[in-house]
C-alpha cells in the first residue's frame, strides 16, 4: 500500500505473534533481585523507624535500580549514577511543584518540558530502558503527593539515600567477585546491549514532549484524577524504537493493565497499609523485572497492582474510582501515543521519499 504522496505505507498494526511473544530467559532473577533489595531495605528501613509517609520518595528513588541490567559492574555504577542523578532532580522539582498553590497549572507543562529534556539525556546517555518514563513518573507523582516543605526536605533525604544504596546494590557484586576471585564465576562478563544511537534527538525529544503535554492535558481538562497516569502510559509506548513497535508496546500496556487492573482490585479490597502494603509493593517491583523484557503485557500486569498500592501511600481512595482512573488515564496515554507513533511514521516515510526523489 502507497500513502497519498507514493510512499509506501508502512505496518502498524501490531502481530498475534509479536504480541504473545514470550522472549528467552537471560538471568533475569539478577535483576529482579537487585531491584527487590534497592526497594526492600529503604521501605523497611523508613516502616521500623515510624516515617513510612516517605515510602513515595525511597520507590522513586530504587527506580535508579532498573537501569543498566545487563551492564557488567563498573558501567552499570557509571549509568545509574547518572539516571540516579536525574531520578533525584525530579523529585526535588516534583516536590518544588507540590507545594506551589499553582501546582495544577504547572505540573503538566513542566512535565513535559522535564520529558524534553530528559530525552536528550537519555539519548545522549542511552540508558536503558531507554526514554524519560521514570523522571517524569518521578516529578510528577511526587507533584500530586501532599507535602509540607518538612516532608519535603525528608523525602529528598530519602530519595538520596535509596539511590545511594542502589548504585551500592548494582556494584556490590563486583566486590563479591573480587573478593573471591578465581572460586566464582563472574556473570557480567558478556557484551554490553545498548540502545543503538538515536538520529535527530531534538526531534524524539519534542515527540515526548508533545505526547506527555497532550495526554496529561485531556485527563486534566476533563478532570480525572491521577494525569500522569496518562503522561507515563504514553512514554512508556513511545520509548521504543519505530512506529510499529510503539504500537505493539501500546497494545502490550493496554492488555496487560485490563488484567492487571483485575488483580489490583482484588488486592486493594484488603486495603493493604503499613508492613503489608510495603511487602506487595517489594514483591511486586521484583516481579516486574522479572518478566519485563520477555513480555511487556506480563510486566503490566504486574506493574498495574504495583501502582496502584503505591497510590494508596498518599492516602486511601474509593477502589472502584482508582480503578476507572487508572483505566481510563491508561487507554488515554496510549491513544496518545498510538496517534504520536503514526503520524512520526508516516513525517519519515515521507521524509525518506523526498531525500530518495532528491
């Protein structure tokens, strides 16, 4: 098939094949395990010592774990201290934002100017997972949370030390090799995978800016709760290299969170507070790194749970309205993206056609 112009019009419409795809397992309990410590021990830590009301900033902060998980020891260290870094500017101009009077007037357009930039970061840096998704899930979930510049100042206290110990965690290994060097096998000896280089960064970059702006805009407008819920469903399908592959990651997110949405209600009819809420959120952040990179729909419905008893932290809400939301923002942030995808795609196909006439 042509477009208008005699391009060929490329595939969008994701497979059966691709979309149930269950991709080889590479040591991915590692993983899992590096992130499960990096959120255990902060939560635990700020449960026994009576300052759980913090367990926001140390989730946001153990994000800085997921970065680099096929990277031997010293150039993971040397990635996530760098998403570590930028995990912790969010926060603080999350947190900055909270208590501004004016924070819904500012949240969304600064979330996506943070998106801008984080892009070029993430481009420049090529972490992985590639794309700005946990700085902006980190600015502004922390920009909704209810804050007092006490509580502020303690939560950047606590995101400082939960990426501290997970740039500690990701390189603890190296040491325990070492140590016993010549009796265990070192498991990071393998090539680095990273992303490949990304052309034209200004124009992925203003992609994510334009998609966070409108998918949070339109929840906000209408006047759902919870806007970047839509701002993060439409990164995450954007991050991926390729308009049919962002759609097949959006097709991916909206299946995995219908089921997940399922098992999250089920959980929250148990309302899970203190110690309790605290062990689903760890099992679960385990679980996502789990199985994230052989299924993206098994991630989400991990993942879907997971955010949804984090939500709980900022204080209980209706189910069946935190449910709805979640749903909601979710089909909204793909839409987002799925329009974003098809029109970049068809901007290059025509793109390359006038080079090629040229």
């Amino acid at each position: 098939m042509t477009d208008v112009s005699g391009a060929p019009t490329p595939r969008l419409t994701p497979r059966w094949r691709d979309l149930l795809e269950l991709r080889p397992y590479d040591r991915d309990h590692w993983a899992a395990l590096r992130v499960g410590l990096s959120t255990a021990i902060p939560l635990l830590t700020l449960w026994a010592t009576g300052r759980a009301d913090l367990a926001v900033f140390a989730v946001f902060g153990a994000f800085t774990s997921v970065y680099g998980r096929n990277f031997p020891h010293v150039s993971r260290l040397r990635l996530q201290l760098v998403a570590g870094v930028a995990q912790l500017l969010s926060i603080a101009v999350g947190g900055a934002i909270a208590l501004s009077p004016q924070r819904n007037l500012l949240v969304i357009p600064i979330a996506a100017l943070w998106a801008f930039g984080a892009s070029l970061l993430a481009d420049r840096v090529r972490w992985t997972p590639p794309g700005p998704m946990f700085q902006v899930f980190a600015l502004a979930g922390v920009a909704f949370a209810p804050l007092t510049p006490a509580g502020y100042a303690a939560g950047l206290v606590a995101a400082a030390a939960s990426v501290a110990l997970a740039l500690l965690i990701g390189y603890v290994g190296r040491l325990i090799w070492r140590a016993q060097e010549g009796r265990l096998h070192n498991p990071y000896t393998k090539p680095i995978v990273v992303p490949p280089p990304v052309h034209g960064y200004l124009e992925h970059a203003t992609m994510f800016l334009i998609g966070t702006a409108v998918a949070g805009a339109i929840p906000a407008l209408v006047g759902i709760g919870h806007p970047y819920w839509a701002m993060v469903s439409a990164i995450a399908a954007l991050s991926v290299p390729g308009g049919y592959n962002r759609v097949l990651r959006a097709t991916h997110r909206f299946v995995g969170t219908l089921i997940g949405l399922g098992i999250g209600a089920l959980l929250l009819l148990f309302h899970p507070t203190g110690l309790a809420a605290i062990v689903i959120i760890i099992v679960l952040q385990a679980g996502v790194e789990l199985v994230v990179v052989r299924n993206y729909s098994l991630a989400l419905i991990v993942l879907t749970p997971l955010v949804l008893v984090i939500g709980e932290l900022g204080g209980p809400q209706p189910i069946g309205e935190l449910i709805w939301q979640r749903g909601v923002e979710t089909f909204i942030g793909i839409a987002v993206a799925v329009a974003v995808a098809v029109v970049m795609e068809l901007f290059v196909v025509r793109r390359r056609a006038r080079m090629t006439d040229a």
